[in-house]
C-alpha cells in the first residue's frame, strides 16, 4: 500500500511512517505547525488535521471527520453506528477538545463508610425511551482505554512491536486524556510498570507509593484503587484472587468467587480448564480495590476482555480464529469494540486495505438471536451492494478465503 503523505504549511509533506520513525524530528517539525492544520492526503482534496498534545504533541482528526479519511489511514475511524462509544449520552462521554474527554462513571470511588462495599451506579440502558446510557461502566471504560490507545488496529508494520512496554505507555497516555470530574484518569488508576530483574525493589517502591498516594484524597478521604493488569493466574491458596503479571507473585488481590465464575463465564471460550487459560490468549482485566480489615487488597468491581498474542481484542474462539488469519496474511483491519452494548451490534472486523471503504466481515455462530441480528445487516449490504465476507459457522468449520486486499 502506498504511504499517506501529511502536507505541513510552508514545511512540505512527510509520511506517516517517517513521523513515526523520527519521533525526535516529528515533534520539532509539529512544534513549528501548532496552530496550523496540516493537510492529510490519504485522499483528494486533503483533509484538515490539527495538533494536538498529551504527553507529546500528535496529529489528530477533527471531530466527527473518521469516516471521511481512507480506511487505509491511521486517521480513519468508522462511522459512529459501528462504534461502541456510541451507545453512550453527551454526559457520559464528553468532548473537552484537544483530544481530552470527560467521562462519568458508573462505578464509585470514592469509599462511604469503612469497608464499604463498591455499589455500581444506576446507568440507563439502551431501550426506546432511554437509548443512551448516561454512565460508562468498567467494560466500557477498558474499550475505551484500549480504543483511544488505538490496540484495536492493525497493519503489517506492527508485527513483533507490540508487547507490554507499548501497552503500559500508550495506555498511560489515554489515561492522562481521560478525565473523571476535574482529574485525569490517571488520578485514580494504576498500570503495573514493565518489570525489570535489576530494578526489582525501585519498581515495588514505586508501587507502593502510588497506592498511597491513588487511596485517598488530599484531604484523606478512602478511595478505591483502579487497576490495569493481564492476569497472571487465579489462586485459591488463601481464599480466591488473582495474581497479575508484572507484581510480585506474592501480591494476590482477592476477589469473591461469584465475581470470578462471572469472568471466567464471559471469557469461557479463552480457558482450557477452571483455572488455566489457553497459552495464544491474554485476558486483561480492569478492576477497582480496596483495602480490607486484615490489610489484604479485595477486587471490588471487575471487566475483563480477552486478546491475542498481539492484543487484539477477540469475544469469541470464531473471532479469534479469523483475527489469526488477518495477522499471518499481513492484512490491515479495525476491531469494532461493544463497549456495553451487544457484540452482534456491529461487524467482527472491518477491512482497511480494500480501497474506498471498509468492508465488514460478519461471523454468524450457532445462536439464533445473533444469527438474527447478523443477518439483517447481511440483507443491507446486500440491498446496498456493498462488498462484505461472511462466515456461517453452522455451514464450515473453517473461515472462507478473505477478499483479496487492493493493490
């Protein structure tokens, strides 16, 4: 695939891969620009882009203008149909400009009364009178995460360049651009620091001080903790819990065992046994904590997601044998995340790499209702002859032969 040229005023055009290769220049050449609105040639005429910063500066599309960028470029985004973002209200996620946004959250943090147990807020569902929900909830909120750090794309380039040092910046970053009342994110999560033999007691160090500091206010009020980890095992050696990579393996946080058979029930596809998760599968947790009477850390509320070797997230063992197809056949694709919503609301996967538009491959299972769903959205695309791939499970074993990518 040709490279997408991005035109500087006065400074002349550069790719998306030089930027990205020459991190020090880049940041130079966006300094000078800032103010401006560079021209991104992915189609023609170009499109304006603007400067935006969160830790560094970075190019970032203007509101409501994905869907006008070619699938091909790292600006595209769907249209918000096929977003789970857009199950939410104006108050639940709010633009604040500048690539920031404000969210309310479905889930408390702060702790009324000594070992208070966590009560999730009452969040709207998604029905004729309410069709919106008017909070976001631990789930939506890891999507997000995850979609802002943009894990739910995929090129050829990213192969062998993704592991949990990237996941750990660039989810810090999205976290420094989401805030929770008047604080970014960060203020109240903690992401495990890439472990490193050498700097074993700096890092345990480091962790200790942040969970005094994320525990509480200023003003000494409780708080829970939120936490970011993939998990390592579950432990039943002092009642249940869960380990998670890059802690001490002697830091369990405990956790009821309904909340547990409530993940393992939503990610039963990725576990070879009760306790034991199939070695090509990573399942990422995000949580909120707190202190209990005899010290030890308990999980109070939990979302889970499953992914990849590469992290790409996948919701059935049929998504993820599709998503290992992509990747060895060097494709370039976008994973729809549900956030709340229904996983049968939008396609498995949209193809980036096959010209003008996106082309949706669908996955019908065995179950009636999400054969239903799926297959009203085939008949649109049909009525719209619109290019799209569809696997019926109960038809083959296996994925068909994916549409061939354009030159």
């Amino acid at each position: 695939m040709r490279p997408i040229l991005i035109e500087f005023p006065g400074l002349g055009a550069h790719s998306r891969e030089w930027l990205d290769e020459n991190p020090e220049q880049a940041q130079q050449l966006l300094a000078k620009c800032k103010g401006s609105y560079p021209l991104c040639l992915c189609r023609s005429p170009g499109l304006p882009l603007y400067i935006a910063r969160r830790n560094r500066l970075y190019l970032a599309r203007l509101p409501n203008s994905g869907p006008s960028h070619s699938p091909s470029c790292p600006s595209y985004e769907p249209d918000a149909a096929l977003c789970g973002w857009s199950i939410y209200s104006s108050r639940a996620l709010t633009d604040c400009g500048e690539g920031r946004i404000a969210v309310k959250l479905g889930v408390p943090l702060v702790i009324r009364g000594e070992g208070a147990p966590a009560t999730p807020a009452v969040s709207q569902g998604t029905d004729d009178e309410h069709p919106f929900r008017e909070s976001i909830e631990l789930t939506g909120l890891l999507h997000l995460l995850w979609d802002r750090s943009e894990f739910n794309r995929w090129t050829p380039r990213m192969r062998n360049r993704r592991h949990y040092r990237q996941i750990y910046k660039y989810l810090l970053e999205a976290a420094e651009s989401v805030h929770v009342g008047r604080r970014p994110l960060t203020r109240h999560l903690y992401i495990p620091e890439p472990y490193a033999p050498d700097k074993s007691l700096e890092i345990e160090a480091r962790r200790q001080q942040a969970f005094r500091e994320l525990g509480q206010t200023a003003g000494g009020i409780p708080m829970r903790i939120m936490v970011f980890g993939r998990i390592r095992a579950l432990v039943e050696a002092h009642g249940p819990g869960i380990r998670l990579a890059h802690l001490p393996n002697e830091f369990v946080i405990g956790a009821a065992r309904e909340k547990l058979a409530k993940l393992r029930q939503a990610t039963q596809f990725a576990w070879l046994d009760a306790r034991t998760l199939h070695p090509e599968f990573q399942l990422l947790v995000l949580l909120t904590m707190r202190r209990a009477h005899d010290g030890l850390w308990q999980v109070d509320e939990l979302a889970g997601m499953v992914t990849t070797e590469e992290f790409i997230p996948v919701f059935s063992m049929e998504d993820a044998l599709v998503c290992k197809r992509l990747v060895a056949e060097e494709r370039h694709f976008y994973k729809p995340l549900p956030y709340a919503a229904a996983q049968t609301r939008f396609p498995n996967f949209l193809l980036t790499d096959c010209g003008e538009s996106a082309v949706p491959l669908e996955i019908i299972s065995g179950a009636a209702s999400d054969a239903a769903t799926r297959r009203l959205r085939i008949a649109e695309y049909e009525a719209d002859c619109r290019r799209h791939w569809l696997w019926d499970v109960v038809q083959t074993a296996l994925p068909p032969t994916l549409l061939q990518p354009a030159a």
